[in-house]
C-alpha cells in the first residue's frame, strides 16, 4: 500500500510524494479516553488517530485496567488472543488480548481504529493504573512482553513499535533478547519517546532475577545494578533503536545535569539518535470555532464569541465583571513543577489592585491547594478556584481567559499553551522545554510574536513578564495583533505528524 504525504521542499513550496505505508505500533500505559491521567494519554490517541487517517498500519497497546469494564467502554475479546502464558522467575500470569474502538478516528472510507488492551486481572484489575505494590516491575513487564506475544501470534510484522515512557522501557531490550529470534521482528525498529524525565520506573536490582532475565543481566547498567537499582527508562534508552522527546529544547535540556536527572550521560552519548518533536493539538477537540463544551463559538476572524465567553466564565465563577481587569487563567496539575512558588510575592498585589481576575482549574500538592483556595477567600470577588479536573470548565478557560499563565520550572512539551494560541488566549510562560518552543516573545514595536517569554526562573522575571503583558492589555490594537498572531499558529497533529513518518522513514532505512 502507498500513501500521498504532504512535503516541504528546500525553497518552502509545498507537493506530494508517494511513500509506502508503515506498520506502527504504539504503546504506552494510557491513551485517552480510555485511560488518562494527563498528556500522554491525549497524545498517544491523537498521534494514532493521525497516522491511522493517513493511511498507515496502527495498532495501539495498552493494558485493560479493571475501572475500564465499569464506564461504559465497549470492550471485546480477540479470538485466538486469550489464554497467553507469561513465565517468570517464580509465578506465571495470564493474559489475553481485548479490543475497543478509538473515538473519532474513522478514515474517509469508514474504518476506524481499534485499541488492543493486555488483559490480565491479577496485574491490572487494582485500584488506580500505578501502584506501589511489589508486583509493579511485572505489571509494566507484562505490558511489553503481552504486546509483543500479541504481534508474535498474528503473525504481524511492525516496521517501528514507539514505546512511551518507562513503563514500555523494556521492550527494546525483549526485542534484543527473548523476541530476537522471531521472524516478524528481524526489521522492527524501536522508538522511545521519553514524555518526563522525572520518572523513570527504578526498582532494585532483584528485579532483574523476578523478571527472569537473569542470564542476560550483563545488558543492564552495570554501574546501577552493582549500586542495587534497575531503571525501565535507562534500559530503554540504552537498546531502543532512537530516543525521542517532545520538544526541540528539551531534547537539548535533559543532556545537561539538571534536567537529565542521572541519566544525562547516556543521552549525551546517544545525542545522534535523540529527536525531539513537540506535541501536537487535537483539533476536532480544540478548535474555537467548532467547540460544542464553550459556551459561543468564535474564530479569528470573529472575535465576538470569545468576548461572551469571558463574561460567561466569570459569571460561572461569581466573579465581578470588569473589563479593565485582565483575565487569567491557569489550568495545571498543582506540583512543584508547574513553577508555583513564584507566585504568592506577585498575585497578591495584582489582585488587590484590581488589575486582574484568577481562574484556577487543577488539582494536586496539598500546599498549593491551599494557596490557591486562600486567595478565593481574600478576594472571592476576583478569584474562581475548581480544585479538581473538569474537562468542559477546561474548555471555557481557554476560551473564556485573557491569559494563559504558565510559569513552569520544567516543562517537556506542555499542551495548554498551544490550546491557548488557538482560542486567542494570550500564553504568558517560562523559557523552557515545549514553551520555549512554540511560543515567541511579543515585541509591541514590530507587532510580532505570540506571548509572554521569561527565562531566569526568579520572581524579578516572572514580575517583569506579567508587567510587559498588563502593559500591552492597555493597548487593545496591539493585544489583538497579538491574540491574532497566535491564532494563525498551526500546531495540528496533522503538522507535527509528518515530524514522526519523517523520524519513522529514517528509522526503517537504517
């Protein structure tokens, strides 16, 4: 099978060339709307449905959570998938092969796309998708090696399998291994995509003999087993074919120490094989102009229904109106990452001074939580506070905020900025990771850029960026060259897409 895809020719026309169909194969612990705790799960389906629609071989992998069989998911069993035995050291599971649908993933001639999930009760079937239990490094083992008993037994032959994070970290080295013998993966290739440094599955070193790979114990990080530890994502990193992350700088970040979090070393010296491509945003789920969640549809070309979110947002929060006041919004998990610390010398004052309204969605440390919810009860006429997930409320802050706050310590890729440039809401963001690279600082003079860009990560920056951005909300035409300058920005899958069949190509020609 040949597909057209879209190219980019050295003088920046565009044509088409004809290229040969690919076997893909994507796995990962969550894909939305299955499971889903944040990004990666948005990311794994959207990536699917994309290459799917272009025409590609996709099957996506994820293991059948018990709390799946309760929400009303139409999950089938696969004939000739089920009863498939998994030895280990000391215990043996079963598991078998269930299917279900993606949403919204029918190509032009109707075929849609199927989710394949490992089954396996005892492993899966627990409170929450990760645990603490001792089990757990056979949790995620069995995820990687029921997949690809999976393959083994269709008789199916993948061109790339795109593993994601630690969790899928092993089997590049079960394809070196255990599966190197099998005819289907002689030409198989592997892609690690590492969506956050932070974690990376370590367990102790006995792992090693419960996983019963003890006989090839000499392809761990010798250095790391002798200290007593194991890493999913270090053993990924150092059998999958290429290493890949979601953003161009922070594929540049996590070489240094700072961010590499230990694993540095072996990045750098693997920094030929590391791409790092941002993120893409699901467009039949944010595009202001057909978004069913917010309360009035609007577009670049008419802005009056983002005026009427506004006030809609406000009046869900029982914040008073004012339209000197800029609106900000912040939609974030509540961690330490997301750069929060910085905020309680800078809001305050702002707040007091009626130069802003907050609207806050997300949930998470305890610490703040509370920050959050004490500046609701110090100023409940200025500050909305949901402390949870809410998808549609989600929706209205984007459409319904002046500006998008995101002053990030780290930040891999990040999506709700590019959420931010479609509807119009202006993103004000740390210089780092997926926000350095998607937007671009506003310079009021030549009328370019996209946002708020600071670097240090200090409250004099982040001060100085929120001053630059409530200067420019007093010059309304420049503020709307600025919302028009992101709204033109295209971060589709259906772009950032063609960034992966480019690395896949490479991948298979190797």
């Amino acid at each position: 099978m040949s597909i057209r895809g879209l190219f980019c020719a050295v003088d920046g026309s565009l044509g088409f060339a004809v290229i040969a169909a690919l076997k893909i194969v994507l796995v990962a612990s969550e894909t939305a709307p299955f499971a889903k705790t944040g990004g990666l799960a948005d990311v794994v389906a959207a990536l699917a449905r994309t290459l799917h629609r272009q025409g590609h071989d996709v099957r996506v992998f994820l293991p059948l959570y018990g709390s799946l069989l309760d929400d009303g998911h139409d999950i089938i069993p696969v004939e000739g998938l089920s009863g498939i035995r998994l030895d280990y050291a000391d215990r043996s599971v079963t598991c078998g092969v269930s299917t279900a649908t993606l949403p919204n993933s029918e190509r032009d001639d109707g075929t849609a796309l199927d989710v394949e999930f490992i089954d396996c009760p005892e492993l899966f079937h627990r409170d929450g998708y990760y645990t603490s239990d001792p089990d757990e490094h056979l949790r995620w083992a069995t995820l990687c090696r029921g997949m690809l008993e999976a393959l083994r037994l269709s008789d199916w032959a993948p061109d790339v399998v795109h593993c994601n994070d630690w969790h899928t970290g092993l089997v590049p080295l079960y394809l070196r291994t255990t599966y190197s013998g099998v005819e289907n993966f002689a030409g198989t290739r592997t892609l690690l995509s590492i969506h956050n440094m932070s974690f990376q599955g370590t367990f102790d070193a006995d792992v090693v003999r419960d996983l019963g790979l003890s006989e090839v114990q000499d392809m761990f990080h010798q250095d790391h087993l002798a200290q007593g530890r194991v890493s999913y994502l270090e053993t990924g990193i150092l059998y999958a074919s290429w290493l890949g992350t979601v953003s161009e700088t922070y594929a540049v970040e996590i070489q240094g120490e700072e961010l590499g979090m230990g694993l540095d070393p072996l990045l750098r010296a693997r920094s030929d094989q590391l791409v790092g491509i941002v993120n893409g945003v699901d467009v039949d789920e944010w595009s202001p102009d057909r978004d069913t969640l917010i309360p009035h549809p609007f577009s670049a070309a008419d802005l009056a229904g983002k005026t009427r979110c506004r006030e809609a947002l406000l009046d869900r929060f029982g914040i008073a109106h004012d339209p000197d006041a800029m609106v900000v919004g912040i939609i974030s998990r509540l961690t330490a990452q997301k750069g929060f610390e910085l905020l309680p010398d800078v809001l305050p004052e702002l707040l007091e001074q009626g130069r802003i309204r907050l609207v806050v969605l997300g949930s998470g440390e305890e610490r703040y939580e509370r920050y959050f919810q004490s500046l609701h009860d110090a100023h409940p006429a200025a500050v909305g506070v949901y402390l949870g997930f809410h998808d549609e409320l989600a929706h209205w802050i984007e459409a319904g905020a002046d500006l998008f706050l995101m002053p990030s310590r780290f930040e891999p890729c990040g999506l709700n900025q590019m959420f931010s440039l479609r509807y119009g809401t202006v993103p004000l963001v740390r210089h780092t990771g997926g926000l350095a690279d998607t937007v671009q600082p506003w310079d009021m003079d030549a009328g370019t850029g996209t946002g708020f860009v600071f670097h240090d990560f200090t409250l004099e920056a982040l001060a100085g960026a929120l001053d630059q951005a409530l200067e420019a909300w007093e010059d309304r035409s420049s503020w709307a060259t600025l919302m028009q300058n992101g709204m033109a920005m295209d971060y589709s899958w259906e772009r950032q897409s063609e960034q992966y069949l480019d690395l896949y190509q490479r991948m298979v020609g190797t």
